[in-house]
C-alpha cells in the first residue's frame, strides 16, 4: 500500500505541475483531473494504511485527527489557491506540486503493514 501511496502522490504532484504547460483547454481538464484523482487514491491509500499503525484504542480518534487534518487543508487551500493565481498563475500550479512531493516524501517513511498481527 505504502509503495501505492508514494507513486500516486508523485505522479499527482507531475500531474500538477504540467498544468501550466499545457497548451489547450482539454489538456488543462485532462491533466488536473489526473493530479486529482491520484491525490484522493493516495489519500485512500494512507487511510487504509493509519488504522493499522496505531493501538485500537486510539484508531477512531487518529482517523478523525486525519480527516479534520484533511478538511483544515482544504479550508486553507481554499483560502491561499486563489491569491497564488493573482500572484502567478505558475505559483498556483507548482506550489500544489510540491505539497504532493513533500508528502511522497513523508510516505515513505510509513511502515510496512502487510502481514503484521493489528495491535
């Protein structure tokens, strides 16, 4: 799942960045629905995997920590996308592309799950 997570999140972040080059309209459409849905599969990749990483005790309050995480981003995504565009349309683009290489990053560093008895 690990190794799922960090190359979806990689070819989001390329996805991401190729959007300022593009050319066309349909190009635009293509490739942010790409870096788009690569983001939510990774997401799903780190949700499946969070559960199985901490005691069971805790697992419902790390996955509500995660998904308000999550909402708190998007919030703040909200909030800053649009004064990146006014700033430089290029900005927008490559700063989303280096949110998603830091966390590619990040996710290499989960452990591996597959096969280990749950806490």
């Amino acid at each position: 799942m690990r190794d799922h997570q960090v190359g979806t999140t990689v070819v989001a972040g390329l996805a991401s960045d190729a959007v300022y080059f593009s050319i066309n309209p349909l190009m635009v459409v293509s490739l942010f629905s790409i870096a788009v849905g690569l983001s939510f599969a990774a997401q799903a990749c780190f949700s499946s995997i969070l559960p199985n990483i901490v005691p069971t005790a805790f697992r419902s309050t790390v996955i509500s920590i995660s998904l308000t995480c999550g909402r708190a981003g998007s919030m703040i995504g909200t909030y800053f996308f649009p004064r990146f565009m006014e700033l430089n349309c290029w900005v927008a683009f490559v700063a989303n592309g280096i949110v998603l290489f830091t966390c590619a990053i990040f996710s290499i560093f989960l452990p591996r799950s597959t096969k280990k008895t749950l806490l």
